[in-house]
C-alpha cells in the first residue's frame, strides 16, 4: 500500500529549506520512547485493575441490578464526573483543538445547546421516570403506548446511534498513537476492543464510573499541563487569547441565517440542543445513571450542580485549542507535512514541546487509550441490557431463565458489541475529522428518538399508531437526507494557516524521520480516505443556485436532529387524530403533568385515563428532604421487574419496583389495564 501526502491546497507537499528536520511523520525512535511505553502500560494497568479490585477483593455483584445499577454504592461527585465524562467523551478531548486550530470557535457555541438542555430533562423527563419507578428508559414507551413494536423501534435506534459513536470514541486515540509511536490504527483498535471485553466481563456500572472519574482528573491535569507548556512557550498567558482572536479564530455570535453553513450560532444552539436532549433524556446509559441514585431531589442536584462541571472541562479543550494554535501560528505541523490529519495536531504538540520530561507522553496516551476503553465499556453495558430486555428476554428460549443466567447472557451480549465497535471504528478512520464524524452520526439519528419520547409524555391524543408512523417516516427522510447530501459537492473551508515561521528551531530536534521508527518501519501504512466529502482539502464550492433535492441535501447536518424531531412530532400528532380509538386510553402519571393540566383547558370531550398496576413510585420522599422512606413493598406481592430484577437494595432504601407485579386488592372495583406480557408473544 501507498499512501498520499497532500497539504491544505490539495497538492504534492515539497521540503521547506528552513526546517532541516521536516518529514511526512513524526513517529520517534523506539528507545527514545522508552519511558512512555513504560508510564503507559503501568496507567493502563492501573485504570483498568482498580475499579475492578472490588470484584476480586471486595463484594461482588450478586445479581443483575448491581451489575446495571451499582445500586447504593456510587457517590454524587463520582455520578457527577461520570456524567460529564459521557457529556463530553474523549473525542472532545481531542477534536475540539483541531477544530479550532483548522476552523475557528465556531463550534464552541454548540456549549448553548448543551447547557440549556440540562434543566430541560431534569423537570421534563426525569420527573416522568421517577415517578413511573422504571429503570429502562425503553420500558416506558411500552407502557406509555402499549406497544413492543414503539419500544423496539426506539430501542434499535438507540442501538445503532451507540454503535456509530462508539466507533468514533475508540477511533479517537488511535488517532495519537499512531501519530506519536507509529502504532497502527488496527493495532490500536484490537487492544481497546480486547480490553474493554475484558472489563465488561469482570466489571459493572460502579467499575465503568470509578474508571471514568480516573479518566476525567487525569484528562483535566494533563489540559491545565497543556496550556502552561503553551503559555511558557509563547511568552505569556495572554497571548494564548490574543493571537487566535487576531487570526480570526475567535468570532462568536455569527448569525449567518443561512441554513447550509457548516456551523453557526443557530444551528450550534439548536441542533446541540436537540441532539443533547436525545441523549440526556433518551438513551439508557445516562437514564441508567439517574436512576441509580436514590430521588429525585439527589438526581436533580446532581444534573443542576453539572451545568458547570461540563461549561469547565468543555472550555477547558478549547482554550487547549488556542495555545497550541498561539504557539503553531507561524508554522502549521499539516502544511509543513508534519501530520496527516487535522486531528493529530494535539499529539504533535504533546510530544514536541514535552519532549524535555519523559513519561508525559506516555500518560498523554494512556489518557486518550483509558478515556476510549471507559466510554465503551458502560455504554456497551446499556447496549447489551437494552439488547437483553427489549429483544432477546421475550424469545421463548430464555423464558425462565434465572438472575444469574441473565446476567451471564448481558456479559455475553456486551461481548459481541465490543467487537461490533471495533468494526465500526475501523470504517469511522475513514472520515477525516473526529468531531464532524461524531457530529453526523449523532445530529441524523437523534431527531426521531426524541420526537417519539416527547411525543409520549407532551401530546395527551398521540397513540401507537401515530409513534410508530412518525419514528418510521422520520427516519426515512432523515436517511435519506443523510446519505443525499453525500452526493452534493460541498465547499469545506479551513481557516488560513502559514508555514512561513518555520525554522530549524521550531520544533523539537528529537523528532525524527519515519525510517528511523522502529515500530512503523515495520507496519503497513495508513489507506488514505478516498471519500471527498469528508476530505480536509478545499472543495470547490457548488453552484449558488442549485434545484430539489439538492438544496435539501445542502442543509447542515447540525439540523438533523431538529428535522428528526419536527417530523416524527407532526406526522405523529396527525396519525394519531385520524386513528384515535377508546382502547388508547392510558394511565395519566405516563403524561408529565404540565402535559395532563394544559389538556384539561381544551375544550371538548374530556380524555379517559386508566389506572395501570404495573406502575409504582420508585421511592416515596418523607417531608424531610434529607431523609427517604423506607417503606418497601412486600417481595411476595412482587413477580420481577422490568429488567427482571428481584431485589431490594438494603444499602440505598430504594425499593426495586416491579413491572408485572399482581394486582392489588380493591376495596372498590376500578377499571385498569394489565400489562399482559405472555400477550406480547
């Protein structure tokens, strides 16, 4: 294989006479890297053996709800980081400083979206969970619409959605090591794949936060590392804002009202938005983190008190951005043909400016490798209890099976989904940037999960029906949006760099050539990505008049998510009018209860509502806002919940609530629907 060098213009790269040490890779001799190898096997063992020390030497998971769970055991600022971990994942880490560098702030204004989506789940779709006592996100949908067909088709989409950003996550560091050490993508990928197969197997939630919370403080030291390197090498803490903002890397508030821009402060706001409300409200691995916690009230601190954890670690990665680009200003790495990818401008610096202190490296790396490893491990978790619960736990083979077995088939499943994202992640290396391919895939399949949840709880009239119509037709079009625009030219603009600072001095005299590395002397190289689109050269830009569909194929994929939503909401609502029957008569805690009041103040026929059994407050808070009842409802009267758990937590006070669980006695009759789940079949 061969690979091509090409610079920003689209060109042969040619030698700068200024720079003696310029080459088409930086990858150093294996001895020099002695010391990093070292600091990153002993951190990745470390990371990897001490969450799991508990399940040698402590108490084990018994049973599946500690395994999901972690019931009782996790503390708020571990929840916390863990949640911001998920908000932000690895890829910002590394994205974010290359999207600055190569294209400006624009996309730092996507942080709108964001913050404003956190207050919005935590009064909108975490009172409804909490009050209904579920522990799957999907499960609701069920009840809601008393349909499997709903619940399985949000269910398959939220599969598919971790998949793809899964594939990005564990790509990202890849990204560093074969940038810094030469190691190949391939090389990289199986060894997260193999490890994170390993951890999902011996390890549950509790073991994926205490890695994430590892992950998180030493991504935080090594971005504070990061910046006063910049700031010593540029003179001065100022100049690391005023030489990006004189660039014109800094320009915020562009309101261009031109909806096929890449990125500006619309579509960064709402399309952030929509897309972070799909997954802090919609998707089982962070509604599984909720609803480990005991209440409500803990829960929502916990959201409210992240706002500025996340506005922090978020700013954090850009202002990495800018002094890398404060000290690169005058020499691009990438039009010098130092680095390949704009991505790999992150790793360039780290090892050229702290090539004075061995080991930094090292643990650079293992930051990158262990954040990857963290993120796949507990979302591979929800994908195989998702998996479990809503598609394989109904087939008459595993009726019957016990906890046990459950618990053992997850672990299996998790198994097969750690190799899943290893492929995904080796078709993900051939898009060129971290942050744009995370954006795609998460903005085209976020509209339509969204849509059908606030469907169920914000539209009294909406029924199966109309959720089933509105998932399917939404994500049609938002497909086929998706892959349209993949036929239309489009103009990527990269922002103006310059090589004309290069000197012999500008980057560290230990950097070699590739002839001289050790472990890339002896791998095949990269394949380039011959998908133009995805390119970072400058395309030449389409027609300024273009027809249908072109013009639909044109939007940015920053509104995907809003279409995804305003089509499965409308053709949802319209469904359900034209559909509407008395057997869609439902049980009214499944609406939020602004949803049920404002219902009331229409005119009309009043809606019918049933009171459903299967539906149980999780917890009931005493007038003591630091205290919880403890209240339990008999284990006879309880048959299994929704995820066939059979417990009660004795650490946290939290019943465990079931979803078929038998009927009450009546004093009085009264007209319910029961889940039949035999029915289902």
């Amino acid at each position: 294989m061969r690979m091509r060098r090409r610079n920003s213009l689209g060109v042969t790269l040619r030698i700068v006479p200024r720079c003696r040490h310029c080459r088409a890779d930086m990858a150093r001799n294996f001895m020099d890297l002695i010391w990093d190898y070292a600091v990153f096997i002993i951190f990745i063992i470390f990371s990897t053996l001490f969450p799991l020390w508990g399940r040698f030497f402590g108490k084990k998971e018994k049973t599946k709800a500690d395994y999901v769970f972690g019931l009782g055991t996790i503390s708020m600022g571990a929840m916390m980081l863990s949640i911001a971990r998920g908000t932000l994942g690895v890829r910002s880490f590394l994205g974010y400083p290359s999207e600055l560098f190569y294209r400006g702030s624009a996309m730092w204004e996507t942080l709108y979206g964001m913050v404003t989506a956190y207050p919005v789940v935590c009064f909108i779709f975490i009172p409804v969970y909490f009050n209904l006592g579920v522990t799957s996100v999907y499960q609701y949908l069920d009840l809601r619409f008393n349909s499997r067909l709903v619940r399985c088709l949000a269910s398959g989409t939220y599969i598919v959605r971790s998949l793809l950003n899964l594939g990005v996550t564990v790509y990202t560091p890849t990204v560093a090591m074969n940038t810094v050490i030469g190691v190949p993508y391939w090389a990289s990928l199986i060894g997260i794949s193999a490890i994170s197969i390993g951890f999902n197997l011996l390890g549950g939630l509790k073991a994926a936060i205490t890695a994430d919370v590892i992950q998180g403080v030493t991504m935080i030291l090594i971005s504070l590392g990061i910046i006063i390197q910049a700031m010593v090498s540029v003179g001065g803490f100022e100049k690391i804002f005023t030489v990006p903002a004189e660039d014109g890397r800094l320009n915020f508030f562009n309101f261009t009202g031109d909806s096929t821009v890449r990125v500006d402060t619309t579509s960064a706001w709402l399309g952030q938005l929509f897309m972070s409300l799909s997954i802090f409200g919609c998707q089982q691995n962070f509604v599984q983190r909720y609803l480990s916690m005991s209440t409500f009230k803990e829960v929502r601190r916990t959201l409210m008190s992240n706002i500025p954890v996340v506005i922090v670690l978020f700013c954090l990665a850009w202002i990495v951005g800018m002094g890398v680009y404060a000290v690169y200003a005058v020499c691009d790495p990438m039009k010098a043909g130092y680095i390949n990818k704009m991505d790999e401008i992150l790793p360039f610096f780290v090892e050229d400016k702290f090539a004075y202190l061995p080991g930094v490296l090292g643990i650079f790396m293992a930051s990158l490798f262990n954040g990857a490893l963290s993120l796949n491990v507990s979302n591979i978790n929800s994908l195989a209890t998702v998996t479990w619960e809503d598609f394989l736990s109904h087939l008459p083979r595993f009726k019957g099976i016990n906890d046990k077995q459950q618990l053992n088939v997850i672990k299996f499943i998790g198994s097969i989904y750690g190799v899943v994202v290893m492929g995904v992640g080796f078709s993900v290396g051939l898009l060129s940037g971290v942050i744009e391919s995370s954006m795609l895939m998460t903005s085209a399949t976020s509209g339509p999960l969204l849509g059908v949840f606030l469907l169920a709880m914000l539209v009294p009239i909406a029924n199966w029906k109309g959720a089933a119509c509105g998932m399917i037709v939404s994500h049609i079009i938002t497909l086929w949006i998706t892959f349209g625009s993949l036929t239309v030219s489009k103009e990527i603009v990269l922002l103006p760099t310059t090589i004309d600072g290069c000197t012999n001095d500008t980057f560290s005299s230990g950097i070699t050539k590739p002839t001289k590395s050790w472990l890339l002397a002896n791998t095949p190289l990269e394949v380039e990505s011959e998908f133009p689109y995805f390119d970072t050269t400058t395309q030449t830009p389409s027609p300024a008049t273009i027809g249908f569909p072109e013009n639909i194929y044109s939007v940015s994929y920053m509104y995907y998510s809003l279409i995804g939503t305003f089509l499965t909401l409308v053709v949802g609502t319209l469904v359900s009018v034209l559909t509407s029957h008395a057997d869609d008569a439902y049980d009214r805690k499944l609406l939020h209860p602004i949803a049920y009041h404002c219902s009331k103040m229409f005119p009309g026929k009043e809606r019918r509502y049933i009171t459903n059994p299967d539906i149980r407050p999780k917890d009931v808070e005493s007038p003591d806002s630091n205290s919880i009842s403890t209240k339990k409802s008999p284990l006879e009267e309880l048959e299994r919940d929704n995820l066939g758990f059979d417990t009660v937590s004795e650490q946290s006070g939290v019943t465990v609530v079931s979803v078929d669980p038998i009927p009450p006695k009546l004093d009085r009759p009264e007209v319910y629907r029961k889940h039949d789940t035999e029915a289902d079949h």
